[in-house]
C-alpha cells in the first residue's frame, strides 16, 4: 500500500509556507509518513458477542485457554478455495441503508483434528440454515460432524462452528454461509463511494482488505499466511461493470428473472491472500493497451476523467514500469491482466490488490493542462510502488504483519528504481534522500522510536496491526534496503531477489528467507567481500531501533559511532543485544576524489588513515547518502568544507552539499554541535542553484520558524532568507522569461518551486506582489487559470494570505467546481492560509461535514490550518473540544489520528503547551487515542525536546541572524 496521506511537492512547499515541520530536521515528525496507514481497526470498545439467531451463546469474559478468545487463527484449518457471490445494492433500502447480500462456500483442510470451526466474521449478518449460520458437509470420502451450535465472538472478529464430533486430519469440507452487510461509506472492506457528475450523486462499489478487512465483506480465514484460491461472482446493475483481480470468464448475463441486473463470474485466481482481493461495481471507463507479453493494461476512472485523457500518462508508464519490474525479478509479470482505477473515496493512497490496483484519484490521474510536475512525479512512483508488490509481497507474501516493513519498506526503495526507469531524465532516485532517509531519521531519533522488526506475538489485534503501518516501516525499511542493495552491488541484490521470489512463489516468508538468499548470492561470488553475513549486519538495523552518528577526528583518523538522539539526555528504555552499536559501511571523498570503501565492524571506535587529514585537505563521509546514518566532525574539518562550498560547491556532490546542512542542523538540534555551525552551512546558498540543498535548508530552518514565528526571532530570520534567496528566485525569474515558461529538467523546476515560496513566505516583495497579480488575474477571468500548476500551491496560499473574504470564498468556489482532485488538493490547503481567524474557524467546522470535506481529505485540512501561526491554536482548540466526535465519528478507515496528534502539536515550545498536552492525554484515557497512541506519546517527548532547545538557543539564534542579514 502506497503512502497513504500525501503531501506533493508543491503541496510539500506550500506546508513549508504554513510552518509544516518539514522533512528533514530531527525534531520535526514528518506529517506526511508516519501511521499514514492507519486504517480499519475497530477499536476495542465492541461488546464481546454477538447473539444472532437461536444458536448463538455469549463468551463474556475472554478465557485465554478457549481459541476463539485468542486474536490468532488456530493453524488445524486450511482454507483450500473459495466460492464468493456478491450483489451491492446501489441504492438504500427502506431503511435509508446501503446494503450488499452474498452467499460464500470455503474449502479447507484439516491438518490436524478439532471440533471447532473458527473463521473471520466481521459486521455481517447471517440467514439461519437449519437453526445454524453455515452449512457444513464433507468433500470426497470425508463425513462432517453434525454441528451443535454456531455463534459470532465480536471482539475478535470470529464465526464460531461448534461440533458435535471432530473434523478428521487430512480430510477437506465445505461450509456454505448466506449472509447480508452494509455497504457503508466508511473506506473500509466492501464499501461505497460517493461522487457529483454534472450534480448528480453517483455511487459506486468499491474494496479495501488490507489489513483485516476482508472478513468484512465475507466470512474468510483473514490471515496472510492462509492464502488459497478465489473464485469471484459479482451481481450488478446491468449497465455498471463489475472488475475483479482475475478477467471475466465471458461476457456478463442477465440475472435470472431480474433483466435489470448482471451476472460477471471471474476466473479462478491464483493461490494469494484474502488481504489482496478486489471487486468494484461502477459505471466506470478505461483507456487500455496491451504489452508485447500478453498483459492486458487498464486504466480505470470516473467517465469524464477518461473522456479528458486524465488515465493516458498512467497507461504510458504502466507497461514500462511493469517491464522493468518483470526483469529486476528475473520473474514475468504473473496475471494475464494490470488494471488500475481511480476512486474518489480512498483512506491509503494506493493499494495492490493483485491484478486490480486501487489509488486516490491524484495518485492515478494526470491532467497535463492543469496538474503539476510533482503530481507527475507522485502519479509514477506510486505506480511503480503498487506495481513492484505484484510481486514482492503479492507472489510472495509475508507470513505475518511484524514483517510488514520488509513489504513496504522494499516497495518504498524499488518505487524509485522503477519510476526512474519510467522517466530517465528526472533524477528521481535522488529523492530518496530527502523524501525517505531523512524524513524518518526525525522519528527514529526518538527514544519512543521502535525497531523495523517486531515478535510476532506482539502483533495480534487489528489495532496492533494498524500501528504497524507507519514511516519506519515504509521510509526506514526502503533506507536500510537501498543501503543493503549498495553495499551488496544492485546486481548481487537483484540475484538473490529473484533467488527468493523464485523459491517463495505462492508462499509465505519472514525477513530471514531473503537474507538467506542474498548470502546465496554472496559466497556464489568473490569480488564483495563482506566483514560479516548478511544476517549478522542487518540483525543490527533491523532489530534495534535508531541509527549511529559517525563521528570523525581528521588530526588522528579516528572514527567513532554513539546512538543518536534528538535529546542526547533522555533516557533508552528499550534493551538492544548489540547495545546500540551498529556494522557500518562507509563511504568517503577527500578533497573531492572517492577513497576505498571502509566498515566500522560493530565496535564503538576505529581508526584509519582514510579518514586522516594533512593542512589543506578535507574528508566527507557516507557519499550520496547511502549509508543510514549521520556524520559529525571536528571543528577543522567542518571550516574546511565550508571553505570548499563558499569557493567550489561542485567539488561536493550535490547530494552531499545537502548532507551537510540536514546532518549539521539535527546534530545541532541534539546540542552535538553549536546551531551557529550549522547556520554558517547555510552562507553558501546564495550561489547555490540545485534542489537538494536548498531543499535541505528549507525544511531544516522550517524547525526554527516552528519555534520562533511568535517571538522577535522571526524578523531577522525572516530578513536572512530573504537576502539568500532573493539571487535564485531572480535567476528563475529570467530563466522563466518573468514566470511564463516552465525549466527544462525537474530538479531546476522543484528548486524553481523553492525559490518562490520561500521568497514570498519571508516577505520579498516583488514575489508577494507576483502572487497577488496572479491570483487578481485568475478572479477576474475565472475560466481560464494564469498560474503556471507548478506554482499554484505557492500563489494560491500568498493570495489568500494577502487577502480578505473576497479571496477566500473564489478559491472555495473554485474547489467546489474543482474536476481534478490535484486541483482540489492545492486550493484545500491553501485556504488554511488566511490570516482571518473567523475564516480558519469556519473552515475548522467545515471538517466534520463530509458534504462540504470529504473524510479522507479532513486529517490533512485540519492539519493545514493547525500548521498556519494563526490557526494553530484555533486547530487545537478544535481538536481538544470534539476529540470523541472525532474519534467515534472518523474511527476506523477514514482518520489518521497520529497525523492530526503530530500536526497540531509540532510547534508546542512552552510549559504551558506541555501542560495542555498531558491534560489532554489524561482527559481522553476513556476515549482513547487508536493509531495517535504512540504518536501521542513522541509529541509530549517532541514538546520537552523544543522547550528545552528554545532555552538553549533563542539568543544565540537571534543573535545569529542579526549579524548575518
């Protein structure tokens, strides 16, 4: 599943403008990552049973001893195949509710004897046979038990067969069940999606399993380890289609007796896990192409959207993408069928369901006239994210959710891999760096850190589960990947990769099935040498949270690892076998030239002449930043590559000229270094043209606007990033013939994006009077839009800031109107930007109506406003007085509790901000926090972090930017 609460480029931008905490420095959680999964756990407050029907009894108390009390499915069944028949009803019954009936048949085999069926059940409602919920009889020479009673246990989610004599071992039975559930509108199993075309509300269809939501739709061993086959029959107005993972067997027929309703009956799918299937009723249409292969490629969205061409740029790099990933894997693509669709309602941002791939309409649809380059960007690595699970996670699956970071973060890694073969000439797997590594050092620099790798009998209720998807997972695990692949050489990877897919296909694996793996592929060889087994290095990054600072003495040679922390005095409760001490592979340049590879083998220090210095040299560690750590030195070494960046900034690879600010400012944030040393590794910017490093600076300083845009800090500050990048937004000026043509290359138009928001974020006023032209030129012709797409989150969010009522209301109109949820996307955000209290309330309120934002869209808008000076309060405030409207009314798929927690409390500086904060902890213990526990958690230990960092640094600080603007 892709990132599922986004921020684009642009929109990553227009945060920066707002004070989003971005990217990179240590203290600032990343509101883009982490838990951004969270969807679909029910949590906890469920009565234990549920009596349906005559038969059913109520296990009040959860005894241990008795399996169905127990989260785990007990491993005497095995689902061998399935028969499901489906029909949603698209409009409400008497009631006022949307429902769906269905009827299923589960084949499974005994391996070992029980007399009791248990199976996953969740929210349906059974039609009684014979006094029972299913219907059991026995496959072949096997005879089925009479069943003594059937009952539904809530609180883990189960359907309950109680018999009156055993299941024999190694024989196969049949259970039939007829059952009826709501088709909500809560994101979550079969659900319901909602949608205006020309007025009209239109309903559609749709699935989300992951992770535990298929028992939702019917009854199912919901498992990823108990995969089987899948045999799917979708009944549905006959003028909507119906798709499924598999192709129809033939044409649909018309339902006996019913000429209004169709019958579609897919084709059996291969042997995969109940988390991956999909069915979706719409009157939906495609664009298609076939590949040389075979493979049939689709892409699916709303009528208009395929009519205005928004599926072409996702058809052209789907074939591509999947041709790519065909030969990394040594492994053909293995369905006869790709099809993609956009849905208005989605919580994640993508999902690989095997064969039909589900996306939010702006990680699918590209409108060239009126999309951004960065939509461009998240619309290929998405794909390419999707795709790659196809794969590794869908041929071969993980046995258990504790491994979910090895699915994810793999994905996370290879998404840059197949999107740059998608786009060549973009640079994309230089993102990484901003976009993963640093991102989630801000979280895994926190003592309430975790490792990637959690026992699996720590992982056992769907809440748990939920938790599990978070930016470790995802950015962490693509960081300890691709440095793994780079150590290893992408070749030696790629052989063990397909080494494992190969061996696995059908199956389930943990983490130590592809490590065995590459070691095959290692001592098959003899030109890498490694200090120790792929084991024993990973062991290091995978079971202990964190990650090493290296520090470097360049008088004697000496390197040396410590653990970092945010707050180097907090206190590591969490026990590490290797006591935090790290196998390092090292990287290094002197004076620009590359040295010989280096590794620190686990012990605390080193020393080597690789890393010694004579006057006039200079040494930098961990090149392009593919090792996950940071780097420190001493004060010499660090005046030298300042000497180097203020003479010759191309000596230091660009990636690296960005290391040096993000890796300065989070030692300085850890009281490592003087913050003033790392201000000084900003001076050269003004010379500097290249995306990483000013994006490197942009998102570090963010920390300290966070903290001082209420204190006097903030008009120098203000001055010395004008002074800076008045000479880059200048030069874009010029090359953009005064902002009418767009920069040739990405990376020149994502700094040319930087260069305009920073300059009129800090006031430079020949920017605010571009955005307030703009914006006047777009309300007074609203049907044709003067603002280049790259630029319109920065515009719009400067124009509603300058502006009044008059503003706000056009952009609200404008995203009403709104065809493209891109578009959509950019206006929403940027109406957080009003400095007009009464607007920013009225907005707040605006999030607990879905007619006016739609659920999946509330989290981030409620964000957007906490992330304005003004509205933080306001947001806070908000959150605090309807903290149980939110919780009962978004619980479950549609909210992600840890990014509203981390959104509204990321510039909490005060002692009175931490008082507030633990009262809200203690006033909500019965309400409950879900996926924002932990969340929850790293905000009070965040908060104590700024407090004490602002003590620390404030005059210093102001001092600083006094004397440099």
């Amino acid at each position: 599943m892709a990132k599922g609460f986004f921020i684009s480029k642009a929109l990553g931008i227009l945060a920066i403008l707002l004070g989003v905490a971005a990217v990179a420095t240590i203290i600032a959680l990343s509101v883009v990552y982490a838990q951004e999964k969270n969807k679909n756990a029910e949590r906890g407050t469920a009565a234990p049973t549920s009596p349906t029907g005559p038969t059913t009894t109520s296990a009040t108390t959860l005894d241990q001893s008795k399996p169905w009390n127990r989260y785990r499915l007990p491993t005497t069944l095995l689902p061998d195949s399935y028969r499901v028949r489906l029909r949603p009803y698209l409009t409400p019954n008497e009631n006022g509710l949307y429902i769906f009936t269905g009827s299923s048949a589960v084949r499974f085999i005994c391996k070992e004897s029980t007399d009791v069926i248990i199976i996953h059940s969740k929210k349906l409602n059974y039609t009684s046979q014979d006094g029972h919920l299913v219907v059991l009889r026995g496959v072949g020479d096997a005879q089925a038990p009479e069943i003594d009673r059937t009952e539904l246990v809530l609180i883990t989610e189960y359907l309950v067969v109680h018999l009156k004599s055993s299941l024999e071992a190694g024989k196969m039975y049949e259970m039939e069940t007829t059952f009826q559930g709501e088709l909500a509108d809560d994101l979550a199993g079969f659900y319901r999606s909602e949608y205006m075309d020309d007025n009209v509300k239109k309903v559609l269809a749709t699935t989300q399993m992951q992770s535990t939501d298929a028992r939702k739709s019917f009854p199912c061993f919901d498992e990823p380890a108990m995969k089987a086959t899948f045999n799917i029959t979708i009944i549905h107005p006959k003028e909507l289609t119906a798709l499924s993972n598999m192709p129809p067997k033939g044409p649909s027929v018309p339902l006996e007796g019913e000429p209004d309703w169709n019958v579609t009956e897919f084709q059996t799918t291969p042997v995969m896990s109940t988390y991956l299937l999909a069915y979706i009723v719409s009157e939906f249409t495609s664009v298609e192409s076939v590949e040389p292969s075979g493979v049939q490629i689709r892409i699916w969205a709303r009528p208009k959207a395929t009519a205005d061409n928004h599926g072409l740029y996702a058809l052209n790099v789907t074939g591509p993408i999947l041709s790519f990933f065909a030969s990394h894997y040594n492994t053909a693509y293995p369905l006869p069928k790709s099809d993609q669709i956009a849905l208005p309602d989605f919580n994640a941002g993508a999902m690989e369901n095997w064969g039909l791939v589900t996306y939010r309409e702006n990680a699918l649809l590209y409108d060239p006239q009126s999309s951004s380059s960065s939509n461009k960007e998240r619309v290929v690595t998405v794909i390419a994210h999707e795709l790659a699970h196809q794969w590794f996670g869908n041929l071969v699956t993980l046995a258990w959710w504790n491994d979910l970071w090895l699915n994810e973060g793999f994905a996370s890694y290879v998404e840059y891999l197949g999107a740059d073969y998608a786009e060549p000439t973009w640079n994309l797997k230089d993102l990484t760096v901003p976009n993963d590594v640093y991102r989630v050092m801000a979280v895994d620099a926190l003592v309430t850190s975790h490792p990637l790798t959690t026992p699996a009998d720590e992982v056992n209720t769907p809440a748990q589960i939920s938790e599990m998807f978070d930016t470790i997972s995802y950015s962490k695990g693509a960081s300890v990947i691709r440095m793994l692949s780079n150590f290893l050489t992408e070749d030696l990877f790629k052989k063990g990769l397909a080494s494992y897919l190969q061996t696995f296909e059908y199956q389930n694996t943990t983490y130590l099935n592809l490590w065995e793996h590459l070691q095959m592929a290692v001592n098959d060889q003899s030109s890498i040498v490694l200090p120790d087994t792929v084991s024993a290095i990973m062991d290091r990054w995978t079971l202990q949270m964190g990650f090493p600072v290296i520090t470097v003495d360049t008088n004697t040679g000496t390197i040396s690892q410590n653990h970092f922390l945010l707050d180097p005095n907090s206190t590591v409760t969490r026990p590490s076998e290797f006591n935090y001490l790290w196998i390092v592979p090292i990287s290094s340049i002197r004076n620009g030239q590359p040295q010989e590879h280096y590794w620190l083998r686990g012990e605390k220090t080193s020393q080597s002449n690789l890393f010694k210095t004579t006057a006039d040299e200079w040494v930098l560690l961990n090149i392009n930043v593919t090792g996950y750590y940071q780097v420190n030195y001493d004060e010499n070494n660090w005046k030298k590559i300042q000497n180097q960046l203020m003479s010759r900034p191309e000596v230091i690879p660009v990636i690296n000229r960005a290391q040096v600010i993000y890796d300065s400012f989070n030692l300085a944030s850890a009281h490592t270094i003087p913050v003033t040393l790392a201000l000084n590794n900003t001076l050269f910017l003004n010379n500097e043209r290249e995306y990483m490093p000013w994006q490197a600076a942009i998102s570090s300083l963010n920390y300290f606007k966070l903290m001082f845009d209420r204190t006097e800090v903030y008009g120098p500050m203000q001055k010395y990033l004008r002074k800076q990048i008045e000479p880059i937004f200048l030069y874009f000026e010029q090359l953009t013939n005064n902002w009418t043509e767009i920069p040739e290359n990405l990376m020149d138009q994502y700094s040319e994006i930087n260069a305009v928001s920073t300059a009129c974020s800090n006031g430079l006023s020949k920017c605010e009077e571009l955005a307030k032209t703009l914006f006047k030129q777009w309300m007074n012709n609203s049907q044709v839009n003067p603002i280049d797409p790259n630029l319109r989150s920065t515009i719009y969010c400067n124009a509603i800031a300058q502006g009044g009522q008059e503003e706000w209301d056009f952009a609200w109109s404008q995203l009403k109107q709104a065809q493209l949820v891109n578009e959509a996307d950019k206006l929403r955000s940027a109406l957080a930007c009003t400095n007009h209290i009464w607007l920013l309330n009225r907005y707040l309120s605006y999030t607990l109506n879905p007619d006016l934002i739609r659920k999946q869209d509330a989290t981030s808008t409620i964000t957007s406003i906490a992330s304005n000076v003004i509205g933080q309060s306001l947001a806070w405030d908000f959150i605090r007085s309807n903290w149980k409207k939110l919780f009962v009314d978004y619980g479950g798929g549609s909210f992600s509790f840890s990014n509203l927690i981390q959104g509204v409390t990321r510039r909490f500086s005060t002692d009175f901000e931490l008082q507030q904060l633990e009262e809200f902890k203690e006033n909500n213990m019965d309400v409950g926090f879900g996926s924002g526990t932990r969340a929850l958690e790293q905000a009070l230990e965040k908060t104590k972090a700024n407090i004490k960092w602002v003590k620390e640094n404030k005059e210093v600080v102001l001092n600083w930017f006094i004397a440099h603007s």
